[in-house]
C-alpha cells in the first residue's frame, strides 16, 4: 500500500507559537479536505506525525490531545478523507528521545506497525526538522510553504531532494506524479 505521512501544526491544521492546547484551537487548514481528496483513497493511506511537546510541558493533558485528533479525524472524515493513525512525539528537545523529530522514530514506528507499506514514501512538513526526519527515514522530503514553510525555505541546509510545494491544494498533484507512478 502506498502512503503518504504529513506534519500536523502548519500543514494539517494552523500552528500557534503558544501551542495549540484544545480542539477549539485546532482550526483546519482551508480547503485541507478538497486537497486531501485529490489522494485516491483506496490506494493509500494517510498518516501524521506530530512532535507534541506541550504534554512534556503540561500545557495540556493526553485526553487534550486525543481530543485535538478526535476532531481532525472526524472533520476529515465527514469529507471523505480516512487518516489511518496520528502518531506523535509527547517529549520536549531536552528528553533527547529518538521519537522528537529531526530523529526518525516516529516514521520507524509507523513502518513497524505497517510493514506492506511502499517506500519511498513522502513525508510532507513545514519546518526543517520534518525534512531532516524524512531524510533519516527514507522518506521522500517534501516542503509545503503553510505554516513555517516559507521561512523554512530559505534555510541553506534542507535535504538536497527536498521537493517544495506552495500548498497542499496546489501540491499534491504534484507530489503525485513525482513519487508515484500514476
């Protein structure tokens, strides 16, 4: 099965500097469902990976967050759109764990829990660390320019086959026809 991985906070959903703590915070990215259609849904699935670093912090609880991903699951899904898990990071930058991003032990979790998936896959991100986690992994590193992505892309030291995308709209044909033979 092919699969696509995304981001959470700047690609899913708008991102906040302060942390998005509730579902009420959580607000979609515009058109996030028409874009996550153009996909062919019986031949992928669809997969976040989301560093969470507020639980660490205690600006909100697990039950928080699984409230923020119970609300994205099912306003996709009213529209069509299946995301197959949400799989993310609840340590802060100084647990030095192998799961935070830039590290890879999220997608590796992913893959471990889905082995029949299609490599490479595309990893799609706003901040370098998406990028250096995809690189890691052997994921296809992909930059959309929401969220962080426009400052991240000027960063010198992103992955030399870093695919830019101005939106996922716009990008996921794409990212389509470049990793994947459609």
């Amino acid at each position: 099965m092919n699969a696509f991985i995304f981001d959470r906070d700047g690609v899913i959903n708008h991102d906040s500097s302060s942390y998005i703590k509730s579902p009420a915070e959580c607000v979609l990215i515009e058109d996030i469902d028409q874009s996550l259609q153009q996909i062919p849904k019986n031949s992928f699935y669809l997969f976040i990976a989301s560093n969470q670093a507020g639980l660490a912090k205690k600006l909100f609880t697990s039950r928080d967050l699984a409230a923020i991903h119970h609300k994205i699951f099912t306003t996709l899904k009213k529209s069509g759109v299946f995301i197959e898990g949400i799989f993310f990071c609840p340590h802060d930058n100084k647990d030095k764990c192998t799961c935070r991003k830039p590290e890879s032990g999220l997608l590796i979790d992913i893959f471990a829990r889905y082995p029949n998936l299609k490599h490479p896959i595309p990893f799609i991100g706003d901040s370098e660390r998406d990028l250096i986690a995809a690189q890691k992994a052997s994921c296809i590193p992909v930059l959309v320019l929401t969220g962080n992505g426009q400052k991240t892309s000027f960063n010198q030291n992103l992955p030399s086959n870093t695919l830019v995308i101005d939106n996922l709209l716009k990008g996921i044909k794409t990212v389509l026809t470049q990793c994947f033979i459609i």
